[in-house]
C-alpha cells in the first residue's frame, strides 16, 4: 500500500472547531469548515467540499466539542474521505502556547498532554479548549498520530535579550514570564514565502512580517530564525489591534485599580475585549473604520493614526534589530486587504529605503507579490498567510520522518 497523504488540520477554540483536510501530495484542500457555539442550541456547522465546491450548513445545538467532531467525521465520510481512511496519516492540531518547552511540532503522548496542560495558567483561553479538541480526536482515532503544532514554537529562537523583560530573573522563572510571542506559525510560514518571492532562500533573507488581522503581532526574522517579535506573556502585547490596546505603560493598570477603582477582572477584559481600535472609536473591523474617515469621521480617523503610529514604531524598531532589512511583508485580514494601512505605514519611511507602488498596492487578491517599486533597496510584499497548510505541513514532515 502506498503510504497515506492526507493531513487532517484541526484548530479549536473554547466554543469553536475549524477543521481542513488536505492532500499532502500537492497541498490541495479537500475539505474546509467550522463548527461554532458549540454548547449553545444556536450551534452552525459549516462544511465545504473544496473537490465539489458543495456548501453544507447545519444549525441547531452541538452539546460539546465530542459531538461536534462527530459531526465533522459524518460531513467528511458524505464526501468519501472519512477519518477512518486509510489515507489519512496524520491530524496536526494548533496549540496556541508551547511555552518554553516545545520548540517543535511534536507527536502527542500522555506526557506532551501533561506539559500542554502545566501551561494552562499562561494561556487560560486556548490551551484548555486545544487540549479538548486533541483529546476529542483521539478518542476517534486511538491509532493516528496526533501532532502539536505550537503558535509559540517559531519565537522560541528570541535571544534572551529580547525574551526576558526587566524583572528579577528568578521571579519571572518561577512564574514563568517572559515574552513567547504568537501567530507563530503564520510568521513561520509568511517569512519563508516572502523569501521564495525574492527568489532566496530563508538562510539568506531577513524578514519584517505584519501579520495584521484582528489579532496583530510584527516580527523581526534573521535569516529564517525570528529575533523579536511584538506579542510577549500572553497576546496582548504589541501592535495595536482589533479589540486589544497592545503597548501601554503598566501603571496604566495600577492607575485604573487604584483611581478607577476596576477589578483585575474588569481591566483584563477592558484591555483585551474592549480596547484597541475598537475602544478607540467602536469599531474594530478596518473596513468600516476606512468608510468612517471616508466621510469625515474624525474619531475613527484618529484611531487609523494610533494603529498607523504604533505600526511604524515596530517597523523602525525591527530595522534597528536586524540591522539590513531585505523585506516587509504584510499579512492576515488587514495587511493583505487594507491598501490604506500599508501606504501609511511606510508612508515617510524611504530614509529607510521602504516605498510602495500606489498602483502595485492598489492591486486586490491574489497571491504573494511585490508591491514595492523595482527601485526600492528593501521589497514590500503582500503575502497571504495560510497557518493550515503551514500547521499540515509540519504535521506531514513530522510524521513521515518517524515512519
Ligand atoms: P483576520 O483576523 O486575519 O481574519 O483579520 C480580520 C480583520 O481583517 C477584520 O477585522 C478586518 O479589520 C480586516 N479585513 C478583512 N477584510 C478586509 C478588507 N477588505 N479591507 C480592510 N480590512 C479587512
């Protein structure tokens, strides 16, 4: 028997699953969906046969992540590629926080499950719902090789200098706080593609990458090995982003408790759920933020220029850091649609040898590309992220090295 090609991807979240199955032969998909409110009676699992191109939706309650992946396996089998296939090899699951541990994707055992759940209190939010979403796929197939794949692992190469914040050595290891950066496997894989369109290999390129959706983080890559990146305990860190207000001065935290008189609770949420572009100006989408100040709105304006600032700073900072710069590459919902946001945020920076073409710019969809003019000494890019094929393919090598 030929060995089996397919990799089942799997990215759950506390009351979500996104799942793609895809074919390793030529890293097609053959299927896409989500599962969404799962625990709710509104539960909606939306499958896509990506062969076919049929769309099957379904509503009403999905009790929990157990009946949810069954669902999945039964809308998988309609489309004749069921998890009991013998040509699925492997289900490769994104964890979001490796810690320090995992540098690596690594095949799951009792033991990789014991270290993902000792990382629970610096991730409260994910890990437990991945751990769910790993344990519910291997109930279904005991047999498979289940593989982590971890958002943290591709900022394990930060040197210390860039990892540790200025606070007692000891404390922070006991409690395990240094910055481990996310959206890793999106860095990791948008890098080494910006790389390829340069026509280089990742040894010989360093690498500025925005990954700019609603959750925003930059990263500075020597040579295909990340050297600082903006996220650091835990993703609120950074860039300013759809609902989280990234950097700000700690005191601000002490100020809102003792002054403000809020909880930790309260905060948290505030600074997570409630800031950012968002609590700047109520709306955290930057399509509807551009049609604000399309009309004048000078509140949503305003809150383009923090974004824009904040954005800039790390550009600047990541030139310092590598020291020669071969490309910036834009990626994620805002980076890869929001023309606007990529001419400011180079806009002024041609000291640096940054430009972008307006008409390159302008260009919408399609794949990874230039957008700098041929004249410019560093190349602005445009490059779609993909954290499944990326997550598949680390999965597929994992597997195939151990078979
Ligand atoms: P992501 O988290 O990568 O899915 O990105 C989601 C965000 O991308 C949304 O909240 C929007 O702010 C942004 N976005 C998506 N499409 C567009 C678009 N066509 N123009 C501007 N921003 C967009």
């Amino acid at each position: 028997m030929t060995s089996p090609t397919r990799v089942l991807v799997l990215n759950s979240g506390s009351s979500s699953v996104k799942y793609q199955l895809l074919d390793m032969r030529d890293s097609s998909r053959l299927a896409v969906g989500l599962v969404e409110r799962i625990g709710e009676q509104t539960s909606r699992l939306e499958h896509t046969c990506a062969t076919s191109g049929e769309t099957r939706e379904q509503t009403g309650p999905i009790a929990d992540h157990d009946a949810a992946l069954k669902a999945v396996a039964e809308e998988l089998s309609r489309d004749g590629v069921g998890l009991d296939s013998p040509e699925l090899a492997a289900i490769g699951h994104r964890v979001v926080h490796g810690g320090m541990f995992f540098t690596e994707p690594t095949v799951i055992d009792e033991a990789v499950l014991t270290e993902i759940e000792r990382l629970i209190p610096v991730a409260p939010l994910h890990n437990p719902a991945n751990l769910t979403g790993i344990r519910t796929a291997t109930a279904l197939r005991p047999d498979l090789p289940q593989v982590a794949v971890f958002d943290t692992a591709f900022h394990t190469t930060m040197p210390e200098s860039a990892a540790r914040y200025a606070i007692d050595p000891k404390l922070a290891d006991r409690h395990r706080i240094r910055r481990y950066g996310f959206h890793g496997t999106s860095h990791a894989y948008v890098s080494r593609r910006t790389a390829r369109l340069l026509g280089k290999d990742p040894s010989e390129v360093n690498v500025i990458v925005l990954h700019l959706g609603n959750g925003a983080s930059a990263s500075a890559v020597a040579k295909g090995r990340c050297v600082d990146t903006s996220m650091g305990l835990t993703p609120l860190e950074g860039l300013v982003m759809g609902t989280r207000s990234g950097d700000l001065d700690p005191a601000v935290i002490f100020h809102l408790a003792r002054v403000g008189g809020m909880s930790m609770d309260e905060i948290d949420s505030l600074l997570n759920k409630r800031s950012g572009l968002f609590g700047l100006c109520g709306d955290n989408d930057m399509r509807e933020i551009r049609r604000r100040i399309d009309e004048g709105d000078d509140e949503a304006a305003l809150a383009f220029d923090i974004y824009i600032h904040r954005l800039k700073k790390y550009i600047g900072a990541y030139f310092a850091v590598l020291g020669r710069v071969d490309a910036v590459a834009f990626t994620a919902g805002v980076g890869e649609n929001a023309a606007p946001v990529r001419e400011a945020a180079v806009a002024g920076l041609e000291p640096l040898g940054l430009a972008v073409d307006g008409g390159l710019n302008a260009v919408r969809g399609g794949g990874p590309r230039l957008i700098s003019p041929p004249s410019a000494r560093v190349a602005v890019a445009v490059v779609p992220t993909d954290e499944e094929l990326e997550i598949a393919t680390q999965t597929y090598e994992l597997v195939g090295k151990k078979s």
